[in-house]
C-alpha cells in the first residue's frame, strides 16, 4: 500500500504541471493523503509492537529460559521475538503473547534475580495434632529429598478457625521446577504421616457430644459441634 502510494503522489505532481489536467493532480493529491493516513493507522500498532519489542531487549524484564506466570499460565520463556514472545507451558503447550503484553500489564517473573525460590504447603489438621513431630517429620522428609536445596524446611501453625489449625511447610528449591516437585512431595508425605500417626486421630473432625438430660432443649438440638482442643 505504501509503494502504491508514493507512485500515486508522484502521477499526480507530473500531471499538476499541465494546465489540462491540473485539477486532477490535485483530486490525485487529495486521495493520497488520504491513503496516507489510512496507512499511517493501520501501522500504528505494528510499530508500537516493534517499539516495545526493542524496549523489552534494552530494560529485560523477562530473558530466553526465565520461570514465568502470564494470563495465569506457569511456564518458561522459550522464544523472544520483535513482536511476540513463546512461552512453554508446564504442560509443553507453547503460548504465542504479545510483547507488548509485557509492557502493558504485570506478570510475576520467578528467576528475574535468581532462579531460587520459596514454596509453601497447607495442610488442616486437629487442634491436638502434635505439632513437634510433624516439624520432626517435614525436616526428616526434606533432609532426603533431592530437590531441597539444604536452605529453608521449616513448619508453622498460621491460622486457626472452630474445628481446625493451618499448618504452613515452607521449603526452599534452587528453581521453580524443584520446587514444585518438593511441594507436591511434601504435601503427600505429610498427608500420609497425619493418616499413619496414632491412627489417624489428628485429621480434621467434628465431635458430637450429648445434650445433658433436662436442659429443656429439643431432640433435635441434642448434639452440637464442640470446636475445642482434644
């Protein structure tokens, strides 16, 4: 379109020099600064995509096998080009983003400044789960996993409601792939060491106790839910 353009401009600046045919080099004129404008907007997006594809090479806010979370996808940048960036998904789908989609709006970078990472899992259990030997069992379990990086194991108790407490493992991992694999192995292994120890007794459960005769309550009212420490 652009080519046809200058070629249009330049018939109708020969044809304004004849007196015959001058008005229309001038209709000719007129029709190119149209097209002219049509062209200049339907490039706008084009060169704002290449503009912010050389910004992105010169600021870096994402580089070629960084962890990233994008229109909530996980996955590692594969590719990045002018105008679009390839991002392999943790499924090994590849999602085709915009580069501008970087500028525009915020996405979480995990090895922006270094491919180490923090991962945490929750558990729920009773109030008289012997909070001492899960933390024994979560460092035992982290000391012979692989993908700990022998930094950060610890367990903490960070929420409480009626029937049960939060338990919180906080494991570290030298990347983003480690430690998703220690998480997942850590929320198994502790599921099953709750199930396992004395019986299963510290799973999360509600206890019913018989209303006292005399009370003057319904039968219907005659069990409640007591949400206290065993």
């Amino acid at each position: 379109i652009a080519s046809v353009t200058v070629y249009v401009v330049a018939a109708a600046l020969v044809l304004t020099q004849f007196e015959a045919v001058r008005n229309l080099g001038m209709s000719l004129l007129a029709s190119a600064g149209i097209a002219g404008i049509v062209v200049g907007l339907a490039a706008q997006k084009t060169i704002s995509s290449l503009l912010a594809g050389i910004q992105l090479s010169i600021t870096q806010p994402i580089r070629i096998g960084d962890s990233i979370v994008v229109e909530g996808e996980f996955g590692t940048v594969e590719e990045i080009h002018l105008t679009y960036v390839v991002v392999r998904v943790w499924d090994l789908r590849r999602l085709i983003v915009p580069i501008t989609r970087f500028l525009d709006a915020p996405f979480q970078n995990w090895t922006k400044v270094s491919p180490e990472i923090m991962g945490t899992v929750e558990l729920f259990a009773d109030y008289s789960v012997p909070i001492d030997q899960v933390r024994a069992e979560l460092g035992r379990f982290c000391e012979a996993h692989p993908a700990w990086d022998k930094k950060v194991c610890n367990l903490q108790v960070t929420a409480v409601s009626e029937r049960t407490v939060t338990l919180r493992a906080l494991v570290s991992s030298e990347n983003a792939g480690k430690s998703s694999e220690l998480r997942n192995a850590v929320r198994e292994q502790l599921v099953k060491f709750l199930q396992q120890l004395d019986g299963g007794r510290y799973l999360p459960q509600v206890r019913l106790a018989p209303t006292p005769e005399g009370s003057g309550e319904s039968k219907s009212d005659s069990v409640r839910n007591v949400a206290t420490a065993g």
